[in-house]
C-alpha cells in the first residue's frame, strides 16, 4: 500500500521587517513551536528541508546547515537547501513529502525563510531577477515589476483595460488581511486609494501602482509532514487530495506573455488526480505576486474563460464571501512576500482554515483548499489540493 503524507502541524512568524538579524534567527522563531503544535520531538525528527532564495540577501549560504544551528537537536538528521525562485517553500514541501512516501523515514520538518528587508531597496530588484532569463530580460527597467507590467500592457491590447478589476483585486487581499495576525499589512486602504494614482501610490511601472505590487518582507514558516500511520497518534492532519507541479519555459519569448499554459496544466493535473472540479473547493490560497498575476490565475484555474479573468473580481465571486474567496490571508499582496517562505506559508494559512483555527480570517464550513505557489512567471508551477483528515 502506498505511503501518504499528511501535514500534522506548524507555525508562522510576522511577515514585514523583522527584529530577527538574520536566516538563522528566523528558523528559531519558527522551527521549535511548529514541533510543539504537532505534538513532535526534535528528536524524532528524520529529514529536514529548507526554502530559501537569498540569490545575493546574505553572505552566509549553506542553509541546510543553519538547521542544526538553529535547531542542535536537529545535529545528526539529513537536511537539505531548496531553492526554486518564488515557489521555493512549496518546493521544500514537495521535497518532504518526497522523503515520506518513499518509505525512507516517517517525520520530517520544513522549514521556509528569508530576510529581504537589510538588503538596500535598489539591490532587492536585482536579486529577485534572479529568476527571469538573464540573456533576454536582464535589462528590463524595473526588474520584475518591469516585466509585469508589460505583461499587463499585453493583456489590456487583447481584453480591454483592466486598471480598475485590478485594483479591486489589490483592495479584496488589504481587506482580507487584516484579519490575519501574520500579515505584513493590516490597514485597509479601500479601492478608492488603490485604484488612483497618488504621492503613496505611484506607478512602479506603469500600468503597475504600487498597491498592484507585493512587498519586499522577511519572515519565515515551518510545517511538520508526517507519515499517516505517525499522523493517526497526533492531534491534527491535513492530508493531500492531490498535489501537481508543471513546469514552462524560462524564457518569455518563446511563450504568450498572458497564458500562464504551466499553472494551467497544473491545475488541470491536481483537479483530476483529487476528482473534483473547481466548484469542490472552499478557497484557494494563489500567488498574487501582482495583481495582474491573480487575474489570470483565475483564468489559468478555470475559474474563468482566458481573458475573462478581470470578471472574477468585479463580479465579487473570489470575495471572502463570494463563490470561491480568493487570498482570504491577504496574499502575497497585503500578508507579504519573504520569498523562501512563501510557499510554507501558503499551505499554513490553508491548514489552518481546514481546521478551522483561521481567526478572523475563517471561511465558514471550509473543507477542501486549493493552493497555487509560482517560481518566475509562472515557469515552475505547484498546485495542492488540501483536506482535513483528522
């Protein structure tokens, strides 16, 4: 019979310029509670992964061995560095759950992290387009703002201006996060402040307003995967219905800048392997890196046709209340996007609204959670579809 894996418990930092000096700090403020909630000994741990980017954020590489320097019970457990652009974290996930399901040990403890904001706001830019083609798009002006701002350039010249679904999109995540005890936001500006162009919210790269773009946080998450026999003996467990990864190509001229064809297939993937269609799902938790990305991520989930997916949000469907909430966190939008940690974080906020310990930020009668983590634009692409189990 084959082994499943099941999420049996976590934690999560505040997301936004953190006290913590460093990587090392963060995985301490993470990695002992995460082992408290699932009811886990360090010492019974068999794997560790990490998620981080860093690209140029610090001189001290080697990140599978700040574990056990942050962790020293953790001295003699195998461990290992996942790096995989903005998907990083999910990455480090996968690599777990990889870990269990071959039957090679039984417990093992994520770990995603990263520290952006010591890092001078002009270099940040730089070393985030780490993951774009260097040879075509390294001299876009304004890195990947730059870049998606010609996405959406394109995606206007095809379906229309879209300016003012964009800004909804920005004003639903500020809402949602101020609920969220993690977010790096928690003031709600409203739609009239993100949709106009003002001395707080300028253009970053026209179209682009500052409230269409994410935020440069640090912050970190960890997850406790276990096998399901482990899990049968713990308090909780959020099991995978479905997990897909698909990949594109890297470089942007040899795709249609407005089709997200890798998410797509993943979606299509993860919704098949689950048996479910998209109206199964109580939320989805998506990569609004910019908000142009969570419009067509609608498309690309099938929540829409292709270039419809600016209807979504003006027809209040991926509202918290709406026909499937969308980013009821916040979002890498308003909750914050230290990079490696992103995608531990992403899957958190999922289990915790299917165990119904969401706060403020709780769907009602949420059962069954859509997750979509992204490396580049949308060149490596995760989808999860998570359930409670126990």
């Amino acid at each position: 019979m084959a082994i499943k894996s099941e999420i049996v418990g976590w934690a999560h930092s505040v997301f936004g310029k953190s006290e913590a000096a460093d990587v090392e700090e963060l995985i301490k403020e993470v990695a002992y509670v995460a082992l408290q909630h699932a009811g886990v000994q360090p010492e019974d741990v068999d794997f560790s992964t990490i998620g981080v980017l860093n690209s140029g954020f610090s001189k001290q590489g080697f990140e599978a061995g700040l574990i056990s320097a942050a962790v020293p019970e953790l001295r003699y457990v195998p461990a290992i560095h996942v790096e995989n652009a903005c998907a990083t974290g999910t990455a480090a996930l996968y690599t777990a759950i990889d870990f269990i399901e071959s039957g090679r040990g039984d417990i093992a403890l994520v770990l995603g992290a990263e520290k952006m904001t010591a890092t001078p706001i002009t270099e940040v830019g730089e070393i985030l387009m780490c993951g774009a083609y260097q040879k075509e798009e390294a001299g876009i002006n304004a890195g990947f703002a730059g870049i998606f701002a010609k996405i959406t350039q394109t995606y206007f010249q095809e379906n229309g201006e879209h300016s003012v679904e964009m800004a909804m999109i920005a004003a639903k995540n500020h809402a949602n996060s101020v609920g969220n005890p993690f977010a790096h936001l928690r003031k709600d500006p409203g739609f009239d402040f993100c949709n106009n162009i003002s001395e707080k919210n300028p253009f970053v790269a026209k179209p682009l307003r500052r409230t269409d773009c994410s935020l440069v946080s640090d912050g970190a998450a960890a997850i406790v995967v276990t096998s399901s026999d482990v899990a049968k003996n713990l308090s909780r467990a959020i099991g995978f219905k479905a997990r897909a990864n698909k990949n594109d190509m890297l470089q942007l001229s040899r795709r249609k800048l407005t089709a997200f064809e890798g998410a797509h297939r993943a979606w299509i993937q993860a919704k098949e392997q689950a048996g479910i269609t998209l109206d199964d799902l109580s939320f989805v938790e998506t990569h609004d890196c910019f908000t142009i990305a969570e419009m067509i991520e609608y498309e690309a989930m099938g929540l829409t046709a292709v270039g419809q997916g600016w209807k979504a949000v003006k027809e209040g469907w991926t509202k918290k209340n709406g026909k499937l909430p969308v980013n009821p966190s916040g979002g890498l939008k308003a909750k914050g996007h230290p990079i490696g940690a992103t995608g531990v974080s992403m899957h958190v906020m999922a289990a915790m609204q299917l165990m119904g310990e969401a706060g403020d930020m709780q769907i009602a009668d949420a059962n069954l959670a859509g997750v979509f983590n992204m490396g580049g634009v949308a060149v490596t692409n995760y989808v999860s579809i998570l359930e409670r189990v126990k």
